[in-house]
C-alpha cells in the first residue's frame, strides 16, 4: 500500500481493534492499574495535530514524508518538513544536503541547554521499566513528576522531552505491536512539537521486543545452534519488527564478550557478532555492541583476566562487531578495563575503542552507574581520585573520555541540590537522577570545552539523520502488523495470556523459524542407544515443575502411554532446570526402580547438567532455548522454554536435536573454576599446557586452538545425531614407568643394564593414558579398566567427529605384578 493513504488506514484501522477487543485489551489500557479501560485516541494533546504523509516519488526523487505538527514546505518542486516553523528551508531540513552539512546548521541553531540534554540517554517516564499501561497524564503532562495510582512516581515524556530537552530514551516496555505503536508515535509527535522538531531514538534491552514483555530473543540458542543463516534471518526479522514499531537501537549483541552466548572461542565469536550485527544494521536499526569491553556473560572482564592477560583475544569480536560489520552504537562496561577505574572514565581504555579499533560511532555508559547521587572509585589515567570528584566533575571526565552519552533515568529540576534526600522528596521512589546544570558548570570552569560537548552531539545528531528519523520517525499499524502479525491476529486482535496465544498471532513464518531454532539449540549429549523412544514403551513423567511436567504429559501422550507411577513404566522422562535435591532423588528412586531415565534438561550459559546427572542418565538433552523478556518486568504467565510439542517430536524422533556446545563441560565444579575465563578450551588442561596455549594466543589471538587438550566431560563444539553414529576406537595404552638396573647374561657373562619399566608404588594414585579415536560422528564410549581380570574403573569420553583424545584414568594398587587391560589393549605393571 503506498504510504499516501497509510494515515487513514492507520486510524481506522486501530480504531476497529479497539473497538472491537476492549475486554481483550483492557490489560493493555487502563487508568494507572485502576482496571478502567482508556482507549489512547481519547487523550487530550497539548498540542494541535495536522498529519500530512508525503509519499516518496521515484521520478522526481521526493522521499517519504510524515509529518503530524509542524507544516510541510515546497521548494523546487520538491516538499520538505519546516521542523522549526520559520517558512523557509534551512540546511538541516534539506534531505538532499550531506548529513555532515545538515548536523552543522542544526547544532548551529540549538541552544546549550538543547545541546546538553543529546548527552543523556534516559529511561522512558524516569524509570527502569516503562509505564504500563500508560496514562494521559505519563505522556502529555509538562508537570514535572506524575504520581500514579498505584504510588509509582514518574517524569511525564512530555516535560522529559520538551522541558528537560532529552532526545534519546531506553524504552524496556511490555504490550503488543498496537499499543507499541501509538506510544512510540506518540513520543515522536512530542518531540516534533519542541522548538527544533528533533525527533527522538528509542533503544531497548530486548531484540525482539514485537510482542513485549511476553518473547525476546533466545540468545544462548542460536550460539548452540551453530547456524549463520538462521541467525541472520531470525535477527533480520527481529529488526524490521523493531524498527516497523518504533524502536531503533536494541542493545545487542551481547555475544561479543567472551564467555557470553558464543562461548569463549574468539573466531567462532567474531563470526556470529558480526552475523548478528550486520543483520541489524542491513535491516532498519543500530545495533549496540555491549558491554566494551565485557560485563558479564560467565564472568566479566576483570574477573576473567588471567596472568597472561590477553587484551587482544578480547578485540576479535569486537573488531567484527565495529569495523568489520559496522555497529551503529556502543555500550561500556561498567567496570574496569585497562586502568583502576570504570572504563567510562578511563581515557586510555576508551582509546583502545576510539583510536586503536578507529570507531566513530555513539557510545554510552551502562546502566546502573549509580543508583542515587553519581559516584565514583577508583583514579583516573590523568590522575584523578574519583572519590573526591563532584558530579560535575564525574561527567566532565566521561565527556572528557570520548563518551557520547550517560545512560542514566531522569534529570532533576534545576533547584534540586545533589543530594538524594532532597531527590526522594521530589520524586518518590526514583533513582539514577542527573543534574544538567552540573555540565554548564564544567563549561565555565574550564573542565570541559564546547568543542568536546560539539563532538558528541554531533554523533548523537548524525545517527537521527542516519536512521532517517528527520523525514519520518513514525511508525505504521498496517505496515507492522504485516510484518509480525498472523491473519487471524490482523482480522481480530485477542487477548494474550499463553504462548499458545503469541504463535497464533505471529506469523508463520517467524514461528517455524523459532520452533527450527529449539531443535537445532538442543544438544544431544548422551544416548545409550534409547533415543528416538518407541510407542510402545510405557512413560513416567517428572521433573522440576508441576506445570511443565503437565504439559509435557499432554504432548507425549501424542505418542505413547504416559503412567502415573515409576513403577508401571518402561522410560522416566526427567525434565528438570537444575540438579537439586529433588532431581538427585528422583534419579536415586529410578535406580531403585532399574528403570533408565531420559534427562531433559533446561540450562544456559551458566546452568549445565553436572557429570553426576549425565551418569544417572541413560539420555540427555541439553535445551537452551529461552525466549525469556529480560530487562524490565515480564507479561502474565509465558512458557518461554522449549515448547513441549517440539520436545515431544524430538523424543520420538519426529524431528531431531542438532545443537552443539559452545563451551566445555568440566567434570567437575574445581575444573571449571580452574580455567582462564579469556583462554579458550582450557578446561582441564594442566599447568604447563595452559601456559603454552596462552603463550600461542598471545602472539596469535585467532589461532585455532585445539579442543582436545583437557580432560573434560565433553569438548566445546560437541553434539551428537540419532542417525550419525560415532566410531571411537582406543590405542596406545601408556603405564606409569621407571628407570631400573637390572642384570642381564650375555655371551660374556652377567652385566647390569639400565631399562624402562612400567612401574608405580603401592597405595600411591598414578595415571594410565591411552588415545581415543574418533573416525565418526560426534559421540562417546563407555570405558572399562580391568585390573588382573576385575572392574577397577570406568570412564565416559566424549570426542568430537574426526578427532582424538588423550584420555586419563586414575588407579591405586597394592603391591605385586598387575595386567592392566583396557579394550583390547593390555599393560604389564610392577607396583611396589
């Protein structure tokens, strides 16, 4: 439909949703959670609307135009909007002028309070989590708080945007595509209204924020998944959702850390980051490459850092995500890089972004920096304590820095003292606040230049033009739900409360794309030959949740007779979310029982199964899809795991498991404590092959390291296949040995020689080793040691598809002459 007559469809459109789901949406408006039913169209504006869309003209050059307050001009037969109401056509206004040009006359015409407030970054309403949902009063008042009626304070968007001049918000908010919508629109109607018509950007902590506070993306699976295709497409749509609704700049990828949802394998990081990043960025929005230079994941930068401190493993992905693949925006880490201070404040650490990976784009602190009156520890490179710094002095040196913007909730009135007591009584309840006038202050005293203040606008104004968000920041109903919703969905909005609900309401094909992601994001580790399960077999169900286990019950039912008591069963399906009591007994009473037990296990990036439930299981299934909204408040009562049809399938082999480990599996807790968190496939290895592989990292830092070197429960990059089989064969039995003399006769009598013997001493452990051979699919075996004839030890290996492991088995023996077998192979051992 050509965008001419989008305005009317978009009204009447909305208008026949409302009208026709007000019960359905009741959830979604309402008076400040007082249950009346508000239809948003009957807000009164404190502004007069006269929306005109210009569509784009391909002969003549015109592009789209929307504009809903201030005038459209024409000029050379082309048509422009007069975004500050004077009747003529200035540069900045002028979409046929170089963004450079344009970003110049608007910084030329702003005042400096205008210019300051480009420099935050805040929350929508002054709070973490958005208002929802939203009132009146939360969006049009120019009072400078608005109580609601549950108690929550919140800044009005109007006086945040016009009185307090800021122009760029983190917006974490539930609701549908709808009323997403209507607020973002909203927003942006504000701002054209302010007296330069900036239009805003709104960020969020969610990629896939369509159906908000109900989905997001499900980050660790598409790591597991190890499929680029299905991570470019499933972003790319996740992006034109986004930007179709309003948003702009989602804060991802978080996989560009070590340690994160790619795993600690820095070219296998650099190759998905720079795959997620290009999605967003080819399709509609920035994406915000966090945290520079790492926050969390399994452990943060400073954390991580070993004794060899490899910095430049670090940059690999970072370098995909900025050069590479062009990541329109960047957050920090809140914590320490190179220097004892936060990187927002450390010069030298920002000039490893700025300088070293020569990025141009718009940077901004993490949230929280502070919760109450900005702090700080720690001494600047320059050497600055910190802790005595002012407020003022704090935001001199992030600016100083080469930050662009503080990500922070709401500025304070100009006659609220830097004291938090004095916030609270102003504003009840709310937290990282911001003083402006502190930065004018830096101005006159010298601590800060306009021409540093110029610079970061300058960013910050160049990406709105960038995005396009000067001719048309608006989003279309018609246009958004054709690309996220299902017909059913577009003929007659219902109400949301499962996710049975979100799929009858997405498209069809962003749900075989999500449902394709849980099968390829689950990793099958163990299958003694009982997967796929047969229908005759009869099933007892448990596990971690009375929910889950329902449903679960409900979609093997599909398949086989599910039992209510272990007894009456063939199978135990397990589902559990960690290794508790309860799941340890659960396993306990199927041994009892003799009855195998197939492990479903919901873990992430730090939540695995441990080497105790793989040995009590006769199959595991590692699901890591979890579509879970984080960041801000989530919707009713969403499953957002694995969906228990899909699971179902995959059990009975319908469809099958294909993910793969992004990191390695220790045998125990000590091991994985043990390794480097910024050294790849460390995980136990000892002392002095660590040091070697940190010593190739740091002269290479993308090396392809080996992933066989520890002796680990499974290696990184393992999966196995029910119709691919491993072929894992073992040689080269070594025994401990020793140097003895012993007497030998010779033809010129008896002399003593020198000789290798395999040799250990009684009651003291030693190690065998042996090589294990993998010339098939991803898999494992079952090793048995046998000592003179008797079981005296048994080993699970795992080794990825044409590889190879050195395997470790302990013993303690007495003393005497022992035959030491393992497979076919045998060693002769002395112990004295």
């Amino acid at each position: 439909m050509k965008k001419f007559s989008r305005a009317l469809s978009f009204v009447m459109t909305l208008a026949m949703m409302l009208s026709g789901i007000a019960a359905a949406e009741q959830q979604y408006f309402n008076n400040g959670g007082g249950g009346e039913f508000v239809d948003p169209h009957t807000f009164t504006k404190p502004y007069a609307v006269n929306e005109v869309i210009v569509p784009a003209d391909e002969a003549t050059g015109q592009v789209a135009l929307e504009a809903h307050v201030k005038n459209i001009i024409e000029v050379d037969g082309l048509k422009f909007k007069d975004l500050n109401g004077n009747g003529t056509l200035d540069v900045y206004e002028d979409w046929r002028q170089p963004v450079d040009a344009r970003v110049d006359d608007l910084l030329s015409q702003m005042t400096l309070d205008e210019e300051i407030g480009l420099l935050w970054h805040a929350s929508t309403g002054g709070t973490f989590t958005s208002m929802y949902p939203y009132t009146e009063e939360w969006l049009y008042s120019n009072e400078p708080t608005y109580i609601a009626a549950d108690g929550s304070c919140y800044v009005p968007m109007y006086h945040s945007i016009i009185s307090d001049n800021v122009t760029t918000y983190l917006h974490n908010v539930n609701g549908t595509p709808e009323t997403l919508i209507y607020e973002n629109n909203a927003f942006q109607e504000i701002a054209e209204t302010a007296r330069l018509g900036i239009p805003v950007v709104l960020s969020c902590d969610r990629s896939y924020n369509t159906w908000a506070g109900m989905v997001n993306m499900p980050n660790y699976a598409v790591g597991i998944a190890h499929d680029p295709e299905l991570l470019y497409n499933l972003v790319a749509q996740y992006a034109k959702e986004e930007r179709a609704i309003g948003f702009h700049v989602p804060f991802h990828s978080y996989g560009v850390e070590i340690g994160s949802w790619y795993g600690d394998d820095v070219n296998y990081i650099a190759k998905m980051v720079g795959i997620e990043t290009k999605a967003y960025e080819e399709n509609g929005v920035n994406a915000c490459t966090k945290h520079f230079v790492a926050r969390g994941g399994r452990s943060n930068y400073f954390n991580a850092k070993s004794p060899a401190n490899l910095v430049d493993s670090w940059l690999v992905g970072w370098k995909s995500a900025v050069i590479d693949n062009g990541s329109g925006w960047i957050m920090l880490n809140n914590g320490k890089f190179l220097n004892d201070c936060n990187v927002c404040y450390d010069s030298e650490s920002m000039a490893v972004l700025r300088q070293q990976l020569g990025y141009d784009g718009c940077v901004v602190t993490d949230w929280p920096m502070w919760m109450q009156v900005p702090s700080a520890s720690g001494t600047t490179p320059e050497g600055l304590d910190l802790s005595t710094a002012s407020v003022g002095e704090l935001y001199a040196t992030i600016f100083n820095a080469d930050v662009d913007q503080v990500g922070c909730f709401f500025m304070v009135e100009d006659d609220v003292p830097v004291d938090y007591d004095a916030v609270i009584a102003r504003y009840p309840g709310m937290m990282q606040p911001m003083w402006p006038n502190a930065v004018k202050e830096q101005l006159e005293l010298g601590n800060l230049t306009q021409e540093t203040i110029d610079k970061h606008a300058k960013r910050v104004l160049r990406n709105k033009f960038e995005l396009g968000l000067f001719e048309d920041p608006y989003g279309n109903l018609e246009d958004a739900l054709e690309l996220c919703a299902s017909d059913e969905y577009k003929a007659q909005a219902f109400d949301m409360t499962t996710i049975e609900d979100v799929y009858r309401a997405r498209t069809a094909e962003m749900n075989a794309m999500e449902i394709q992601l849980q099968t390829e994001s689950t990793v099958l580790l163990k299958n003694d030959n009982i997967l796929p399960l047969k229908a005759e077999q009869k099933v007892y169900v448990a596990g971690t949740s009375k929910d889950t286990v329902a449903m679960d019950k409900e979609a093997i039912a599909a398949y086989a007779t599910v039992v209510d008591n272990m007894e009456d069963a063939d199978v135990i399906i397990a589902h559990v979310t960690a290794m508790d009591d309860a799941t340890e007994l659960l396993f306990e009473d199927a041994a009892d029982a003799e009855k195998p037990v197939v492990l479903c296990y919901d873990g992430g990036v730090s939540n695995e199964p441990d080497a105790y439930a793989v040995n009590s299981s006769a199959a595991v299934l590692f699901l890591t899809y979890d579509c879970t909204p984080d960041h801000g408040s989530s919707m009713g009562n969403f499953y957002h795991k694995t969906l228990p049809s899909v699971l179902a399938d995959m059990l009975y082999g319908v469809k099958a498991p294909s993910g793969k480990t992004v990191f390695e599996m220790a045998w125990t807790s000590e091991d994985a404590e043990l390794d480097w968190g910024e050294l790849q496939f460390d995980t136990g290895v000892d002392t002095k092959t660590r040091l070697y592989m940190a010593a190739v990292v740091r002269n290479n830092p993308t090396v392809d390291l080996p992933t066989n070197l520890g002796d680990v429960m499974y290696p990184a990059h393992f999966g196995m296949r029910y119709d691919q089989p491993a072929d894992i064969t073992c040689n080269t039995l070594i025994a401990p040995q020793g140097v003895r003399e012993v007497s030998e006769e010779t033809s010129s009598g008896t002399r003593m020689a020198t000789k290798v013997l395999n040799l250990a001493k009684a009651g003291e452990t030693f190690e065998i080793n042996f090589i294990a051979e993998n010339n098939g699919a991803d898999g494992y075996i079952n090793v048995e040691v046998l000592v003179d004839g008797e079981l005296a030890a048994t080993k699970m290996i795992a080794v990825s598809a044409g590889s190879f492991r050195v395997v470790t088995i302990p013993l303690t023996l007495d003393a005497g002459e022992h035959v030491i077998t393992v497979g076919g192979m045998t060693a002769n051992l002395t112990v004295e």
